[in-house]
C-alpha cells in the first residue's frame, strides 16, 4: 500500500523518493531551503544530477592533480572514481547557494591498504560546470587522522544519472 504526500512535503524533502529520471528531470528544479522555505515559497536551484569529469587540484602542491568521474543521483548518492585503485561513495545535498558533497575512498600503496581519505566539498554550479572547494583528510586504520589537504574541484557535466 502506497501513501500519497502533498507535493509542499515532497518538495520540502528535497525530492527524496524521486529516482526515476522521468520523475526527477521534473521535480528536479524545484528544492526548499533557506530564508524563502521557512517563508513558505519555494528556492529554484540547479541540481548536480548526472555524471561529470572532474579536475581535483591541491593547492599546497602546485602542479599536482588528478581526474576522477563524478557521478551525483537524485537520491543524494554520491560515487567517484579515479585511477585504478579508487571508488569512492558518499552523499550530496542541495545549499542555498549550490550543493556540498562529501565521500570517502581508500587508499593503497599495491595491494596494501594505507589509509581511508574522507572528502568534503561545497561547490557552486553554473550551467553545465561546478567547481568547488574542501578539504581531504587522510584517516589511518585505527581511526587517527594522519593529514588534511586543501582540495578545489573543476567539472564538466557530460550525461544524465
């Protein structure tokens, strides 16, 4: 048995429950927060939804970077991937002024495990580009953090979810 809600509810939610890319390429637009949602109006705000090619800079080292695959589901799933021996998984929402991501990946030196890196970003879109800026910090298995890099990301949407 299915429950009906009220499209205000639905919307409040940030569209959780749409998965379908018919549903969401609808509902995706419409997102509530900030000032305006508590006002009782609805925010319009792009949506990351979809996969993307991605330039993870570090700024303490010049020159140093890597391309990873992005891709953001209208659920808030978020998946990541770059070089052989990185997948990362993690969550996106929507803020009043883009989106913040965050993930976590492991890291290996072989077939030896080094670290698990956890990721947060806030990022700004514009059109079919975001980029945005965080942090990566380095976890060791027994839970002490062993670094934290300053990370930018520049992206380029390339498809649908």
């Amino acid at each position: 048995m299915t429950t009906a809600m009220p499209r205000r509810r639905l919307l409040r939610n940030g569209v959780t429950g749409l998965t379908g890319v018919a549903a969401g390429a609808i509902a995706a637009p419409l997102i509530a927060g900030g000032p305006a949602a508590a006002a009782g109006s609805i925010v319009k705000a792009p949506l990351p939804v979809g996969n993307w090619e991605a330039i993870v800079a570090f700024p303490d080292q010049p020159g140093v970077s890597e391309l990873s695959l992005f891709a953001f589901a209208y659920d808030g799933n978020f998946a990541q991937t770059s070089g052989p021996q990185t997948t990362g998984l993690g969550w996106w929402r929507p803020t009043s002024t883009g989106f913040q991501y965050g993930w976590r990946h492991l890291a290996f030196d072989g077939e030896e495990f080094q670290f698990t890196v956890r990721g947060l970003q806030t990022a700004t879109l514009t059109g079919k580009t975001f980029t945005s800026t965080g942090t990566g910090t380095a976890v060791a298995a027994d839970g002490s953090v062993l670094f934290t890099a300053r990370t930018t990301v520049q992206a380029t949407w390339y498809g649908p979810a």
